[in-house]
C-alpha cells in the first residue's frame, strides 16, 4: 500500500480545520498536522519585530508565510518515515496553482515511496464569510474590514491542475456548502481511503 501525504486545502474558512478533524478522527494510523499549530510561534515573530499582528500584510508574506509551510512539510516528511497516512490542513493557497512546485514536490514524494492526494474544500464565498464572522478570530479582523479585497485575492475554482489520470486519488473534492453535501462527501472519501483501516 503506497503512502499518502494528504493536503486539506481550500481558502480560508471553508471548512478544513472541521474536515481535517473528522478524517483523523475516523481513520486509523494517520498524523494529523494543523499549520494553525504554528501561529503562536508566528505571533512572537511578529511581536519581536515590532509589528502589528497581521496576517495579510507585506511583513507576514515576506518573513512568515512561506517558512511555516516548509516547517509544516519538514514535519509531514519526518512523519511519513512511520506512518502511511500524514495528513495537513493548510490553505496552499500558491502552492497548489504552482506546477513547478506540486512537480517537485511528488518528486520528494515519489523518492520517499509515497503519493500526494489533495483534498480541495468546495465552499461558497458568502458561505465563508459567515463562517468568518461566527469564529470570530484575531487571525481574519484585516479580512473581515476588507472582505471585497481581500475575496478578490483568493480563487476558489477547483485546482484541476493537480488531478493525474494515473492516481484517481491525486485530487478529491468535499462540498461543503451544506450538511448534506458534506456527509455525502465524506462518505466517499472514507471509502476512498478503507484500505488504510
């Protein structure tokens, strides 16, 4: 059975951190990483250098963003050495679009004799902005005070990019929408994924 690094990824609250919690919660030797994990770490970063705590801003991007996901994934690899199942909820929201990076990254896969399986959240935008407010998180005050900027920034199209026509587990969806959407999707992706039980 080939090992899987799953991503869980979609926009910001479409559901993923709910997802990624019952998927481990159901399935049998998986890690479960949450790059929300290193936000704390991220907030002294930007405590110790005099900055307002922004996750949309210049600074975030150029000194943060990038350095979580390497850490998330350095993680994920660690992990993929003694389980077949690493998952991690994270948005990707450049990665998953990069062909370059997703090509290079199934690659380092491939050498550690594991697949990449995406699970891309479908979610309506208005859906996520109620879902914003109701969590009502430090993390999404920039977002929610600047919502048509800020939902002009983000793609929600399926990232078909990342399906293969040899892997039929290379990009699975999970509408998310409504409750009847999402139960009827996660019952294909646990029968997607029995055969790690």
């Amino acid at each position: 059975m080939v090992k899987r690094l799953i991503f869980v990824t979609s926009p910001p609250a479409c559901g993923k951190t709910r997802l990624s919690r019952k998927l481990a919660s159901e399935l049998k030797h998986i890690v479960y990483l949450d790059k929300d994990t290193l936000i704390p770490l991220s907030k002294q970063i930007f405590k110790v250098a005099g900055e307002e705590y922004n996750r949309s801003s210049k600074f975030f991007e150029e000194e943060i963003r990038n350095y979580e996901y390497e850490v998330i994934l350095d993680l994920a690899f660690e992990a993929l050495k003694y389980a077949d199942l690493v998952m991690v909820n994270a948005p990707f929201t450049r990665e998953i679009r990069d062909d370059e990076y997703i090509s290079a990254l199934r690659a380092k896969l491939e050498d550690a004799g594991a697949k990449l399986t995406v699970i891309w959240v479908v979610t309506d935008p208005e859906v996520c902005h109620q879902r914003m407010i109701d969590r009502n998180s430090d993390r999404d005050v920039w977002k929610l005070a600047n919502w048509d900027k800020y939902l002009a920034s983000l793609n929600f199209n399926i990232p078909e990019n990342l399906r293969t026509p040899d892997d039929e587990g290379s990009l699975l969806l999970y509408r998310n929408s409504t409750d009847e959407m999402a139960e009827e999707d996660f019952a294909k992706l646990m029968d997607f994924f029995k055969d790690y039980d």
